[in-house]
C-alpha cells in the first residue's frame, strides 16, 4: 500500500458523475488519480453501482472479488 496525494478537483467531479455521494467521491477520484488496478470497497451502498466496472481503467471490487483476482494470479 501507499498514502496518494489528493486528487484533483477535476477527478473528484468525475468521481461525483459517477452517483458517488460528496464523502466518498474523494476514495474513488484518489484511486484514479494512483492509477490503481483496483479499488476494493464493503460499501456497496455507495460504489455496489460500480463493481465489476472500470472507472478510467481501475476495477472497483468486493474484497472477496478482488481476494479471487489475487489468488488466482499467485496459481490458487
């Protein structure tokens, strides 16, 4: 893991495009702005829209989505 400096203003609209309410835009908009390969969220209130979707190239996920990307990549 590493600690990414806050987004842009311009991703955090982006992020808010995507029905993301005001506190949780910044999580998503900072994710794209790491250029991470995912975002991983329990929130599916929120980002539950937007699994299985990649917002500018991130795929957000489950924890148990993204716990099966990791696995099947080490030969699980």
């Amino acid at each position: 893991s590493k600690v990414v400096p806050e987004a842009p203003a311009a991703l955090v609209q982006l992020a808010l495009s995507y029905g993301l309410p005001v506190k949780d835009a910044p999580i998503l908009a900072a994710t794209l702005h790491a250029k991470a390969e995912i975002l991983v969220t329990g929130d599916a209130r929120h980002f539950g829209e937007l699994y299985g979707k990649k917002p500018q190239g991130t795929l957000v996920a489950t924890p148990a989505t993204a716990l099966n990307i990791v696995l099947k990549r080490l030969g699980f």
